[in-house]
C-alpha cells in the first residue's frame, strides 16, 4: 500500500483491476477543509489518461510490478522474440505489446520487459540507440550544423530529422523518446 502523500511521477499503483502510472500530482492545502491531492493518471494497458483526487493519507494498493532485462533475438513472422538473459527462455511478443518503439528494436539489443500478474506492460528500450543511416538525401558542400534538417531512415525502417551533412552509412544516435537525432557515433 502507498499512501496519497508520497505520490511521485512515476509511480505505479492499482486502481479497478489496472495499473495506472502517475504522470502528474499536486498537494492542495485548502484553508478551509482536509488537504488533498490532484493527480493525473495514464492506464499502462490502454493508455488513456484520466484525473482523479485522493485524499491526503489515502491508501491505495502499489503496483508489483516485475522488470527483467531481456535481449531480442530475432523476428519470426508477426512474432518477435525475445530471450530472458538469466534463465534463456525465449517471449513472443507481437508488434502490438511492443508498442510504437519497434522502429528502433534492432537484433541483440537488451530491453527491459515490464511484467504485471504475468501480463506483459510494456517494453522500455534504452533511452537512446546507435543506427546506420541507409537512406537521405545527398549532403551539399557548405551545408552546416546549424543550415536546417533533412529527413533520414535508419536501418530499422524509422525516419529521423537528421542535420544537412549527415550522409548515407554514417551511424547516429537517436534519442528513443522523441525520435530526436543526438549526434554522430564514432
């Protein structure tokens, strides 16, 4: 049980038989009546977001959740697959669980896999990722850091604003989060 008072953002808790994370709180002290807490909260399984006001010192019941480091091995099919680093068991998951992160999943990167009552939650990738870019517009002579962006696709399929002098085969480093080009790999 986790009490309203130490709401943090991201914080997992359940409420009507789901997770919900806290993506938001506030503690008001009204100066007439109890204190009480505003929170925003995004159901893990769907998404969907909602606001809901606790009482100061109100219970409710902690999420357990399970996380394991798990490596993807291959694609089969519809099917990816992934393998438990510690035990070497193999997970299928469809495109779907994984979520809209797929488009940097490349083979033998190490995810986390969130898990709930044995129910997958979701797959969180490292927040950024070395990728070959195999696709852009050619880079002009004079084109600098700070001329513009251009459009790249990766070696994964994903489409990232790359700088004017990025060229074909040059590997980059992509932020996971907002699909935002960070830099040149050497």
């Amino acid at each position: 049980m986790i009490s309203s008072n130490d709401f943090r953002t991201g914080v997992s808790i359940e409420l009507d038989g789901s997770v919900w994370k806290v993506t938001e709180f506030l503690h008001v002290k009204p100066g007439k009546g109890s204190a009480f807490v505003r929170t925003k909260l995004k159901n893990v399984q769907t998404g969907n977001t909602v606001e809901k006001t606790f009482r100061a010192g109100e219970t409710v019941p902690q999420a357990n959740l399970e996380k394991k480091v798990m490596q993807h091995t291959y694609r089969d099919g519809e099917d990816l697959v992934f393998m438990d680093m510690e035990t070497y068991e193999e997970v299928r998951m469809t495109e779907d669980q994984v979520g809209d992160r797929v488009k940097y999943l490349k083979e033998e990167m190490e995810v986390s896999v969130v898990r709930w009552n044995e129910q997958i939650l979701e797959v969180e990738l490292p927040t950024s990722v070395v990728l070959e870019v195999t696709e852009t517009d050619p880079g002009v002579k004079g084109d600098t850091a700070t001329g513009g962006t251009k459009p790249a696709i990766v070696e994964t399929g994903a489409q990232v604003m790359v700088p004017l002098f990025i060229s074909i085969g040059e590997k980059i480093k992509v932020d996971t989060r907002n699909d935002s080009y960070l830099g040149r790999e050497n």
